[in-house]
C-alpha cells in the first residue's frame, strides 16, 4: 500500500520556523512530483509547494515564495517544507502529496496540524 507519512507540525509563534518533513513508502521515479498543500478551518485545500524528483525544480504559491522551501532530503524518499517567518493565517493541517500531475493530487498523507500563534 503506498504511503505518505509527514511529521514535524506543532505550535510556533508568528515569525517563526517549522519544518515538514514527508516520507514515501512507495519506490519514486524521475516524474514523481512530491508537494504540499493545506487546509484551514472552512476553507478548501490549496497548493503550497512542490518539487519534481529528476529535475528538482520547484514552485511555489505566490504567498509562501521566499519564505518556505521544499527540497529532498538525504534520507531516500523524504522531502521537507521549510517554513519560515510563519503568520496566523498559515495556521492549518498540512498534507504531503506525491504523483505524476502537477501540482501532485494521486497520493496523500494523513496531515499534520501547523499551529501560529499571534
């Protein structure tokens, strides 16, 4: 059964930093797109980030660029999300995704709760 497997939520204050991490069971390949997204109280998913397994390349929504980071790990088959000078607003689950489309919609983890205080 594929899986995806994130850690790394909690409680941060405004401005500050947390890290995703986000672990697949399943064996990638070169077009295998790893992103995120989340999801707050009454509102719909969104997209966050991404990164494409064989080229690296990565994206970004236009309200996280510059702040947050999605890179891969050295540990096979995991990706973090970097998340820097976090706001309010941001507070939401967070979802690891993984597939061929783009952004990634085929595979997604449990979520992982990111809470910013103000």
């Amino acid at each position: 059964q594929v899986q995806l497997v994130e850690s790394g939520g909690g409680l941060v204050q405004t401005g500050g930093s947390l890290k995703l991490s986000c672990t697949t069971s399943t064996r990638t390949y070169s077009s295998f797109i790893l992103g995120w997204f989340r999801q707050a109280p009454g509102t719909e998913r969104e997209f966050v980030a991404a990164i494409r397994q064989g080229t690296r390349r990565t994206y970004y929504a236009d309200s996280v660029k510059g702040r947050f980071t999605v890179s891969r790990e050295s540990r096979e088959n995991t990706w973090s999300l970097q998340m820097n000078n976090l706001k309010p607003e941001e507070t939401a689950v967070y979802y690891c995704t993984g597939g061929s489309s783009d952004p990634p919609r085929e595979m997604w983890g449990q979520g992982t709760q990111v809470t910013v205080s103000s």
